[in-house]
C-alpha cells in the first residue's frame, strides 16, 4: 500500500524521484464548479514510490472561513496559473475531512473516504458522482495559451469652444442737411408825406421778425447685423498600436512525437502534463 507524501518534503528527502523539471501547483488560484473562485492551492500529495501526484491541498477559504481539502488530482484542468475543478462543489468540500498537515495518508485509505464524501447523504443528489480510478491521474492535457490585443476606444474631450459677444463702441460721422432762416433787411429810400408825427404814441417803434432753423435730432434703432451658428464635424483618423504578445506552442517532430528542446522524442505511452512540461523545459 503505497504511502502519500507532500510534495514539499519530497523535493528535500527524494530529489531524484522527481527530478529538477515537475509541475508544482503551490499558490496557484484554485476555481471550483462554475469557475466559482475557491482559494489557493496549497500544496500537494504525491506517492512516495513513483512521485506522481495525486492529490491537491486545496484551501477552500473562498467557500469556508478556514477549510484544507484533498482534492483527486485527475479532477484538475490546469491553464496556466489557475486551476479549475470543473465539476467541485460546495457541497462535496463540505462532506470532506479536513486535511491534517500530521497525519500520514495512504493512497488506499484515503481512496475509500473520497468515495464516501462525493456520495454523502449532505450532497444534493445531482452533485453526487462516482470517483473513477483515472480521477487520481495528474492532468495528462495541457492547454497552450495565446495572448490577443483587445482594443477599445474611449471618448475624451479634445479641445472646447466657447462663442460668446461683447460690446464694442465706436464713432459714426452722419451728415445731415438743415436749413435756418436768416434776416434779410432791405432799405428803400422814400420821399412822400405823411400825417405822423415823430413821437406819436402807437407808432410802431420796432419790427420783430422769427428767424427758423432745423436742428438735427439723433436717435438711435436695434438691428441685427448677423446671426452665428456653431455646429461640430467628425474627422477620423487611424493610429497604429504596437505590443508585444506571447503564445505557446506544443514541441513535435515531423512523425507528432512529443520532443524536449534538444529534440530528444518523449513516449507518449502515459505521458502527463508534468511529462510534457519537463520535456518542453518548463
């Protein structure tokens, strides 16, 4: 009966058993049904005679105030630094017995409680379901990751106009023609009688004669002189952005064999993602 042993203590005790180049899913995000966010990854529990993991310390704070739970590592799809648990529920961590960091677990016990705590009375009956043995085989499929530029515009203000007026005061010369009246005095000599003497009271002693004149009255009138508008036009322009993105692709040989970086070919009989990754150098 083969004994399970952290991950962490074996890369000290039993370096060789594992190699330089393994898969550590430590402090990976770890997501459960739903891509619900779990927790973190805290570790993981590996057989101490072929160094295969095949269980995953899953912390499922996200779910539970404080809960460590071993989780069958086949259950795991991996993409990049999130683990995802596509069909892990709520329900199913709860039924689970918290993992102890003291005790020592065989693959053989606990394989018996997992089949206990996925078809618990507490778990709803559509959650149930049936451990299979390749639940315990570490993901055997890697998915390559491509970045894509996603480009969005925003709307921003680019410049403001503002169209407003003032008064602005200035002198207007305007002719005007007027006419004013003048005396004209025209004298005659005259030689004839008269009965009149010189002094007589009721003699008119004076003539008074008005003199018109037009005098320019000025006034003013309100006209409107012109009328403005403001309106916008849209021009367009194109801006070419420059960045650097990555994908990964998969080392083959021309015959589709799997191959490391010296192109030394890989059997793919069993062949893991931890395989994979340590052949590709990873």
């Amino acid at each position: 009966m083969s004994q399970l042993i952290r991950l962490k203590d074996i890369q000290a005790t039993h370096r060789d058993l594992i190699g330089d180049d393994y898969y550590d899913p430590t402090h990976k995000t770890a997501y459960g049904v739903n891509e619900e966010k779990i927790g973190k990854i805290e570790g993981a529990l590996v057989e101490d005679t072929t160094g295969r993991i095949r269980y995953l310390i899953v912390d499922a704070g996200g779910w539970f105030s404080s809960k460590e739970v071993l989780v069958p590592a086949g259950l795991a799809r991996i993409v990049g630094d999130d683990v995802f648990f596509d069909s892990l529920t709520k329900s199913q961590v709860e039924a689970m017995e918290v993992y102890d960091h003291d005790y020592q677990y065989s693959y053989k016990d606990q394989y018996e409680k997992d089949r206990q705590a996925f078809t618990a009375d507490t778990v709803p009956t559509a959650e149930r379901m049936d451990i299979e043995d390749h639940a315990y085989d570490a993901p055997n499929s890697l998915e390559l990751l491509e970045e894509r530029l996603t480009v969005n515009k925003d709307r921003i203000v680019a410049g403001l106009v503002k169209v407003g007026k003032h008064v602005v005061t200035e002198e207007r010369n305007v002719d005007v023609e007027l006419e004013e009246e003048h005396a004209n005095i025209q004298r005659t000599n005259v030689d004839r009688p008269t009965d009149r003497r010189i002094g007589d009271v009721g003699v008119n002693e004076t003539v008074e004669v008005e003199l018109e004149a037009e005098r320019a009255r000025v006034g003013k009138e309100t006209y409107v002189s012109e009328e403005v508008n403001v309106g916008k036009t849209t021009e367009r322009h194109t801006e070419t952005i420059v960045e650097t993105i990555q994908r990964e692709e998969l080392d083959i040989d021309r015959d589709g064999n799997v191959v490391d970086r010296e192109g030394n070919i890989v059997d793919r009989d069993g062949i893991t993602a931890e395989d994979v990754r340590r052949a590709r150098g990873m």
